[in-house]
C-alpha cells in the first residue's frame, strides 16, 4: 500500500503515525468500540487487574490517549497517588484531558506530551508503566522499551497490552480477513478516513509476536516477564519487572 512500511524511514514512519492519531482522535472512542465489539475494554480491566496497583502509587499511562487505563488508575491510586497520561499527539492528548475533566476525574493527573523514546522523568520515579495499544506504533520499540525502564523505580512493573499473534492458524485467517477487508470499510464509513484503518492493520501485522516481545523486554533488563494471550492471542498482555 502506500504506507509501504517496510520502505519508510524512521521520521516518515513517525510524522505517518502522527497524521493517522490526528485524524482519529475523535472518533477514537467509538471506532474502539466498534472495531473490538467492546472487547477492548475487558483487555483493559484485565490489564489494571494485573498491575497491582495499589492507592499512593504513581502509574505511568504511556501513550495514554483517550485515558481509558489514566481514568480506572486515578480512582485506585486516590489523593495520595498520581498518575501522568503521556502521548506523543497533542490531537490525542486534548481529546483525553477532555473527556476525564467531563467524567470529574481531577486533581491526581497530569497531562504530558512526550515520545516514548525520550521520557522526559528523571530515573526510578514511577511504580507502574502500562503502554496499551501503544508500542505497535513506536518507531524505535527498544529504545522505548529502555526509556520506560530507566523510568521504573526498583521493584516497579511494566504492562504492554497490544495486538499480537493468534494462537491458531483458522483465528489467524480469520482475524487476517477482517482487518485488512472489513476494517478500513468501518474506518470509511464511521470516520471517513479508510487509509488510517488500513495502517492500523498494517501495523498489527508487522508488530513482534509473543516471545519476541518478552525477548525483547528481557534485553533492556526486565526480569520475571510473562505474557498473557487474550481472545486467542488477538492480543497479549506482556509483563515484567525491574529489579
Ligand atoms: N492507550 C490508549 C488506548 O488503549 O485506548 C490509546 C492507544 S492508541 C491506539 C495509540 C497511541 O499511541 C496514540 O494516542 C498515539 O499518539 C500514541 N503514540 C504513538 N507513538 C508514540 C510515541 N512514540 N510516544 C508516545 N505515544 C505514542
């Protein structure tokens, strides 16, 4: 197509994946909804399930968006917590603040614009760092991956909840069929904008599967990381420590 991933550089890469956030910010919501018949919002309860999180805690949501995880931490962690949304598209970033300012959610979180690559935090300051449906578009994924480490405090944990490999060949068909076909008519119908939906296919596909993923988490230090499938392995939720 012509996102022609494998042939882009890595600013191209970059400035691609700003214009396609730009573009969805918002519909994001609902294109989620629809798109994962509200699935996603179980991948994500599971995800804060198996943070741990506990009230005065300081949790990163990296590339945070629209604030689904921001919003369920800020009500555990409480007045003696925080919890910084951070995202690279200020589109993204804007639509999020808005909506948790709507829904009351004050006082314990900040807003910040930041790549995932360069985390703008001083070493060991958070407990928790989750990245959900986030890492896929990161350009240089192992150098975000050590940038969310060097932000961990000791004994602290990183989720990565993101689309990965179906465990079964017929799934993986399947899956294959309705993301690259039916998934960008939803993105023309709902949103007007077919190209954005098609790179997200596009993206799922080329992201790492499983054990690459924990390979990779392990190079930059994490220890004890496990990953979890979710609805056959659609997703997975990866998880380590640092120590
Ligand atoms: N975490 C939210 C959720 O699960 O609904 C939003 C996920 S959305 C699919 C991906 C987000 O990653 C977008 O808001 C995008 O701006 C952000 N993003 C992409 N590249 C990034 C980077 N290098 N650093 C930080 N955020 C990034």
């Amino acid at each position: 197509t012509h996102f022609g991933f494998k042939n882009v550089d890595k600013a191209q890469k970059a400035s691609m994946v700003a214009d396609v956030f730009h573009s969805v910010a918002g519909k994001y919501d609902l294109m989620n909804d629809l798109m994962s018949m509200g699935i996603h919002r179980l991948w994500k309860r599971f995800t804060i399930d198996c943070s741990g999180v506990r009230q005065g805690q300081k949790v990163l949501d990296l590339a945070g968006g629209t604030g689904d995880l921001t919003a369920k931490f800020s009500r555990i962690v409480g007045n003696t917590g925080q919890v910084v949304l951070a995202d690279i598209n200020d589109s993204m970033l804007k639509v999020g603040r808005d909506k948790l300012r709507d829904r009351g959610i004050l006082g314990n979180v900040e807003y910040v614009q930041a790549n995932a690559e360069a985390l703008p935090f001083p070493d060991n300051t958070f407990d928790i760092i989750t990245i959900a449906f986030g890492l896929r578009n990161v350009t240089d994924k192992d150098k975000a991956l050590a940038s969310m480490y060097r932000v961990l405090k000791p004994g602290g944990r990183l989720l990565v909840l993101e689309f990965s490999k179906p465990e079964y060949e017929l799934l993986n068909k399947v899956y294959d069929a309705y993301s690259f076909h039916l998934l960008p008519k939803i993105g023309q119908l709902v949103a007007n904008d077919a190209e954005s939906y098609q790179y997200l296919a596009e993206s799922i596909r080329m992201h790492p599967d499983q054990e690459t993923l924990k390979g990779m988490m392990e190079q930059v230090g994490f220890e004890q990381t496990t990953y979890h499938n979710l609805t056959g392995g659609i997703v997975a939720l990866h998880r380590g420590f640092k120590f």
